[in-house]
C-alpha cells in the first residue's frame, strides 16, 4: 500500500544533538531533515540535521529558483555553506495557527483557503507538483498571507521526473494510488484534506488515534483503507462540497477548485447563504 512510508517508520530512531551555524540566533523548528535556525527579524537558516546530508535543501532551492518569485511561496536568499536562507514568516505554520487561535471568522479561513490554491496554481504551472501539502507545512507572514513551504516534491519535464526532493504527503493527506506518482490530482487531494483542517480544526479521521493500534502501519492501513472505500467525514462547513470533490478526484486543475472558492467568498460577501454540502 504505502510502502515507502511504513519503510520510514521502521527506522532505528536517532537522538539529534541540536547545532548553532554562525549567525544562527535561536532554533524555532525541527523536521525530519533539517533545523529551522532565526536568523534575524527577516531571515531563517533551514539546514540539515546531519551537516554532509544537504541533498533536500539543494532540491529545495533548485525548485524555488525554477518556480520564480510569487506571493504565495516562501523567499529564498540561496543556499550558503551551512544551508539555505529564507525569508522569516513571523506567524509560524498555519497548523499551529488554527490550532492556537478560538475565532476566526468564515472569511479569513476561505482567504486562507483561497491563498493555497494560489500558490498551487502557480507551481503547477511550472510543472512542480508539491506533494508534502500539509498545514504544518505552510507558513503565515507579519499580514497572515499564505506562503508554501518546504518545496521538496517533484519538477517533471516532457513527462519526466527531472527534479526529486523526496517528499511525499502524510497519511492523513495522501490519495491512495499505485505506484509513488505525484501530480495535480495528488496535490488537490491534499488540498481537500487541507481546507478539512482549516474548516474544522481537526484531521481527516479525528477519531484515529495511532496508540490505538498495535503498531504504525496499521494505523496507516486504516487510513488508507478509509479513503480508498470513499469512507469520507460527513462534516458541514462551507467548503465541504470542495473536500469531497478533491477527494473524489472531481477536480482538474487548482484553477478549477479556485473558482469555486472565489465563487463562495463572493457569495458570503454578499450576505448570500452558503450551501455546506
């Protein structure tokens, strides 16, 4: 099923001894392959955890240079010996965000909603398809806009893998398929189980909890079981035609599934009902 995660599962777990490169104020993240270092009131460090293992930032900022500046995506300053240096988002990942924050109204989450599809849109266009789309990984800037980062997916050409960073979505986020392909309609599914997280505040599957199950692949199975028997949370919000038809793959583009957001903010603008289903 998801071979390559429960690969990653079974791995000896290794004690990180945390690092400062020069210039590196303060650490205020961790992933899987990197620190996340404060650098100054405008600038990060993102560097790896082991210093000869640089093959995900390199990745990295070969894709920002080959997706261009945008709104939507976080800046890079180019990579340096220790690693590659960011623009600063001063209101953390939107997954900490939403969870911290009690009330927000309909329309900032649909901004929030709109904003990603955006910067969807846009590595789409240049044949990047992102492939680790998660709340944890997308930042918010001093104005709450919507900046994606971690850009580790694929860059494909003439049909071609060409660029490969490795990384690939979450269970809770990942469309069951064949194979390790990645494409829009993995993205967009994703994406459903994204704006699930905005909407709600909670995962897909809340009631899943892996201490629950014996070990970690079970508990993936079964959520990989659940997607793939379209046995999908019957949750009202204003976006939930928009999760169910990324879910059930209804979507060709971003540009599509933008629209319909457009479509729903402009009718909540206007005072007009919005349908939750």
């Amino acid at each position: 099923m998801i071979s390559n995660r429960h690969e990653l599962l079974s791995c000896e777990i290794i004690d990180i001894e945390q690092r400062f490169p020069s210039g590196v104020i303060s650490i205020i993240g961790q992933g899987t392959s990197c620190f996340v270092g404060l650098v100054d009131h405008q600038t990060v460090l993102k560097y790896p955890l082991f210093p000869d293992n640089r093959f995900r930032i390199e990745v990295e900022q070969k894709s920002l240079e080959h997706v261009g500046p945008h709104p939507r995506v976080v800046e890079s300053a180019g990579l340096t010996e220790d690693g590659l240096l960011l623009r600063y988002a001063q209101n953390g990942t939107l997954h900490n965000y939403i969870s911290q924050q009690s009330k927000l109204s309909t329309t900032q989450l649909l901004r929030f909603c709109i904003q990603i599809a955006e910067g969807l849109m846009h590595l789409h266009s240049r044949s990047v398809y992102y492939g680790a789309l998660r709340p944890g990984n997308i930042l918010l800037d001093e104005n709450l806009d919507i900046k994606l980062a971690d850009i580790q997916g694929v860059l494909i050409s003439n049909g071609k893998v060409v660029l490969d960073g490795l990384a690939r979505e979450s269970s809770m986020y990942y469309m069951p398929r064949d194979g390790d392909r990645m494409d829009t309609t993995t993205d967009l599914f994703a994406f459903g189980s994204t704006v699930h997280f905005i909407m709600t505040g909670q995962e897909v599957f809340p009631d899943l909890v892996p201490t629950a199950y014996g070990d970690d692949e079970e508990y993936e199975n079964e959520i990989y079981r659940r997607f793939t028997d379209k046995e999908l949370p019957d949750v009202s919000h204003p976006c939930a035609t928009v999760t169910q038809r990324c879910w059930r793959g209804m979507y060709d583009s971003a540009e599509q599934l933008l629209m319909d957001l457009e479509a729903l903010i402009k009718r909540l603008d206007a005072g007009t009902s919005v349908s939750v289903m």
